[in-house]
C-alpha cells in the first residue's frame, strides 16, 4: 500500500514537474502564433495597397495603349477598304451587283488584320451590298440606321447599339468610272468595334489582373450614356479610367475582384496558422521528451535512492550520467 502510494506521488510530482516547464512553453508558443498571425495581417492590408497601386498603373496603360491602337487600327482600316473598292469600281468586268462577292476576300482579311468585328458597305443610296457582322450587331443597319449616317470624309462616333458600347468608322468611296469625268461619291465603308468585347480581349491578351469595363460614353455637346456593370462586379473595388477620342469620352473602369484578393489572402493565413500550429505542437513535445529525458530521469533515479535511503538502506548510491541535469 505504501509502495503504491508513493508511486501515485512520483508519478503526480513528475506530472506536476513536466507542467510547470511545458506549459510555460506552449503559452509563449500561442503568443508568438497571434502576435504573428497580427503582423502578417497588418503587413498583408499594406502591402495589398501597395500591388493593387502598382498593378492598376500597370493595367491602365497597358488599357490605354491598347484602345488608343485600336482607335487608330479601326481609322486606318476604313482607309484600306475604300481604296481597295474604289479599285475594283474602277474596273470594267466588276459591276455595282457583285462587287461585294468581288471584295469579300479583302474585306475578311481587313477585318481579321485588324480585328474589326463589324464590316458594312453600303452605297450612296442605302443599299448594304456587303455586312460582316456578329449576330449581336449584324441588324443595326435595318434596326439603328441612324447610326450609319452618311459622312463627307473619314469619321468616327462612340455610341451605344442596344446596350452595347460601339465605335463606329465611316470612310466614303468614291468610283470614277470614266478617266474624264471627276470622281463622284459611289457609298461609304462601316468599320465597327464591339468596345466592350475589345476591353474582353485586351484583358485576356494582356492578361490584366483587373476587370475592365466601358461603364460611360458620349461627349459633352451629344450628352452621355451610362451602361451599369455587371451585377456579378458590384462591391468590388473600382477605378474609373477617363479616356478621349476626339470629341469622344470613354469611361472605363478597371475592377478588381476583392473576392479573389481576399481569398489568396486568407490563404496565405491558413497556411501560416497551420505551420504555426504544427511548429508549436511539435516544440512542445520536443520540450516533453527532453523534460523526461533530462530532468525527470535523473529525479526518479534520485527519489527512488532516496526511498531506500529512508527505508534505513544506507548502501544505495545515486548514479549520474554526464547528460543529467543533476550531475552538474
């Protein structure tokens, strides 16, 4: 009974010993985890100001640059249609009825050269001999005549077809179908950009981190039209990217996805947590196994010596090893 009970009682000193040095430890390890669980969440907020700061000057250039290109592509494109018809009318064998099965070729080589989404010929009269169009966009000159309006030279407009954002190119053609006569207006070339389809791709190509979006058009003598943004954009983070084109004003805004930033953030924190807790619980069982190894060892050694010695056997003696606490 009493062998019993002073097992009970080395077994409760050693169970009170291995507390009194571990836990110290564990609490020290959870305070490192929570004051750097807070530094890393005070450093991500800033150094998240700083990347979204950065990329969005990155993005809006490269935005500018690239609808700035455009612009002058899409100018540039109408010039070479009309060169390439006022060409073919001045040639014998082509009549006004198959001139467009006669230019077909060219007028799919401009439009994918310069990434026109829409391509519409049509002469003084308002006969469409020739529409290139996606179906979004193939009835705006039946739905929207107005806006394939007659021009005297090279011309451009940024308006809305339907709910999208459209610019739209008018170049004139003129055919001179006798060397003596002076060359008189034979119709007009349409080259037209889906702009929000293009901020799509631009996206896409360029591979922009943020989301943009043509959200106003129009100039101050015509007025301005709003388009909202997609429902799915709304509590995101907005940059609006003012840009002119002539008379023109394009609003474009560059949206980042707080969702997505946020989510690799949180991420980023799982993990270090997860590291953290694991360092920790592997520390303290690394201080356990030591506290066992170095100092419980040698103090059940010596309180076992000491039992007998109590017990009136004066001959034990207490063996140290080098390793031991207790040796020195």
């Amino acid at each position: 009974m009493l062998k019993s009970f002073q097992r009970l009682h080395t077994l409760a000193l050693n169970a009170s010993i291995q507390t009194k040095i571990v836990l110290p430890l564990f609490i020290l390890f959870i305070l490192s985890i929570l004051i750097s669980t807070l530094g890393f969440l005070f450093s991500t907020s800033a150094t998240q100001k700083q990347v979204i700061s950065r990329q969005l000057e990155k993005d809006i250039i490269q935005v500018e640059t690239a609808l700035q290109d455009t612009y002058h592509l899409t100018l540039e494109s109408g010039t070479r249609l009309a060169q390439v018809l006022e060409v073919s009318l001045l040639n014998d064998s082509v009549s006004e009825q198959n001139i467009a099965s006669q230019v077909s070729k060219w007028l799919l080589t401009v439009r994918d050269d310069y990434h026109i989404d829409q391509i519409i010929v049509q002469d003084t009269a308002g006969r469409v001999y020739s529409n290139i169009a996606p179906s979004h966009l193939e009835a705006i000159s039946v739905t929207r005549p107005d806006l394939i309006a007659q021009c005297t030279g090279v011309q451009h407009q940024i308006t809305t077809y339907e709910t999208t954002p459209v610019l739209i190119v008018c170049t004139p053609v003129f055919a001179q179908p006798d060397s003596t006569e002076p060359a008189s207006k034979w119709g007009y070339v349409y080259s037209i950009v889906d702009l929000q389809e293009l901020v799509a791709r631009i996206r896409q190509n360029l591979d922009l981190v943020a989301n943009p979006y043509i959200i106003r058009i129009g100039s101050d003598n015509l007025g301005y039209q709003v388009i909202p943004l997609p429902d799915s954009q709304i509590g995101s983070q907005v940059h609006t990217l003012p840009l002119q084109f002539g008379a023109d004003t394009i609003d474009v805004a560059m949206v980042f996805n707080m969702n997505d930033i946020n989510h690799i953030v949180q991420s980023g924190l799982q993990s270090m947590l997860l590291v953290n807790i694991g360092a920790a619980l592997l520390s303290a069982l690394v201080a356990l196994f030591l506290t066992r190894l170095l100092v419980l060892g040698p103090l059940t050694r010596l309180t076992a010596v000491a039992q007998q010695v109590a017990e009136g056997d004066l001959s034990v003696r207490a063996e140290a090893e080098s390793g031991d606490e207790v040796a020195n």
